[in-house]
C-alpha cells in the first residue's frame, strides 16, 4: 500500500514518512485515483505540421510541447500530440535558436493546429510559424 499524501509505501495503518492514516486497499486506491483524471482532463489534439518547402528541405527540427520531445518535423510533415486545457509552449528546436509558439486551449477548443515553414537564417534553416488554427 502507498501513501495517498506523499506516496511513499506503507506498512500498517500509519505512513511512516509523514503521518497519514492510511485507509482502504490498494485496488479501491487506484479506482479513485483514475475517476479524478477523467474528470479534470479532456484531451485535445495538437497538430504541427510543417509545409512542403524547396528552402532548407533537408533538415528536420525537433518540436517540444511543454519541454517534451513529440518528434521530428520534416518537410511537409505533421506531429500530432494530446495536449489537456490550458496554456502550452511549442518549441521548435532549430540549428540556430528556438522558435516559441504559445498556445492556449480553451474548454471549446475540439483541435489546434500550428502551421509552420522552414525559412532561411543566418546560416541554417529555422521554423516560421504561420498561423495558429484552433477549431
Ligand atoms: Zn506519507
């Protein structure tokens, strides 16, 4: 069994690290905990997608939502990712700098769709966002 208020394991009735009781078993623990997320998350998908380009068509960059990698975006292709209500930061790491685009999801928001291309920079290619669709 595991502590419900810090989450270290428990034996007996009494978390050993901070005092909680501990009530009830493992199973009926873990059937809670899966009504709270359904009740306070609803995902939305988020797609990048970066248009076909000749400029700078070989080089790929990486895109992060919220400092996690969801792939690699080459020319002309799309990423898709949950993400939940709420503000979110979509970088696009590129040779030269990172490009961020915030987006801010909404409780009427069904997708989000960042449109970008790669333009040229100082000495590689870097993302240019076009626009933010959200639907
Ligand atoms: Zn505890």
């Amino acid at each position: 069994m595991f502590c419900s208020n810090c989450g270290k394991e428990v034996k007996g009735n009494f978390c050993g690290a901070c005092g909680t009781k501990v009530v009830g078993n493992t199973v009926q623990e873990e059937n809670s905990t899966i009504k709270v997320e359904e009740g306070t998350s609803r995902n939305v998908v988020l797609t990048v997608t970066r248009t076909k380009k000749i400029l700078g068509f070989a080089i790929s960059f990486s895109v992060y939502v919220d400092g996690v990698q969801i792939g690699s975006l080459g020319n002309g292709k799309s990423l898709t990712y949950n993400v939940s209500e709420g503000n979110h930061k979509v970088v696009f790491k590129c040779v030269e700098k990172d490009v961020i685009q915030e987006i801010n999801v909404l409780s009427t928001t069904n997708s989000v769709e960042v449109v970008c291309h790669a333009k040229m920079g100082l000495v590689a290619a870097v993302a240019n966002v076009d626009e933010v669709k959200y639907n």
